[in-house]
C-alpha cells in the first residue's frame, strides 16, 4: 500500500504481480469510486479497487471491461467494472484452491 495524493487527477493504478505474489494498491484505492471501462462511458458507480484486484490473484483472471473480451457487457460484475461475484469466479477461486490443496476437489455450488 503506498500513500497517493487525492487531489492529483491522475491517480496511480493499482496493479497485481503474481509471480512476485504482490499486489500494489495506493490509499486512494481504499475509497469505493465511480469506475469507467474506456473514455465517453457511461460512469459505474460503487467500483471497489481491493476486491478487484483481489480477484486477479485467482487463476490470472483478465479484467473483463476490456474491448472484446466475453463478459465486456457485464458491468456489474467484479472483474468488470461492477461489485458482483458471478458463478464463473467461483469456478476460477475452486480451480485455484485445487493447486494450492493437493488431493482436494473444490466445486461451486453454482453453475457456470
């Protein structure tokens, strides 16, 4: 966590290695903001940087406001642009917590 001006227009963007198993997020991060995927769009209200960036860290999971990825319209969900955890991130922290626990099988209780 590094300290970041609040008042400076452009703001440092948060970031996650995990190869280094760092995730690097600024103190204006921690403020739940309005979010917009590409110049000219409609602000989202409620983003939350943290839980987004947190959700990285499971499987490489992209960010799915980019143009032309499968979820693009979905700007309610987590890794978009919104604060919903949708079925296909259970299923990618289940894949994830299979690595990391040996032997174990973890299934959502949800479909995809």
């Amino acid at each position: 966590m590094q300290k970041a001006d609040p008042n400076i227009k452009s703001k440092p963007q948060a970031e996650v290695n995990t190869e280094a198993l760092k995730i690097l997020l600024y103190s204006t991060d921690l403020l739940v903001t309005k979010a917009r995927r590409y110049e000219g769009d409609k602000p989202h209200v409620g983003f939350s940087v943290p839980a987004h960036e947190f959700g990285h860290t499971f499987g490489g999971r992209n960010d799915e406001w980019r143009p032309g990825t499968a979820h693009n319209e979905d700007r309610e969900s987590i890794m978009n642009i919104g604060r919903t955890l949708r079925a296909r991130h259970l299923v990618a922290i289940c894949h994830s917590l299979g690595k990391l626990v040996k032997g174990c099988t973890f299934i959502p209780l949800t479909t995809p």
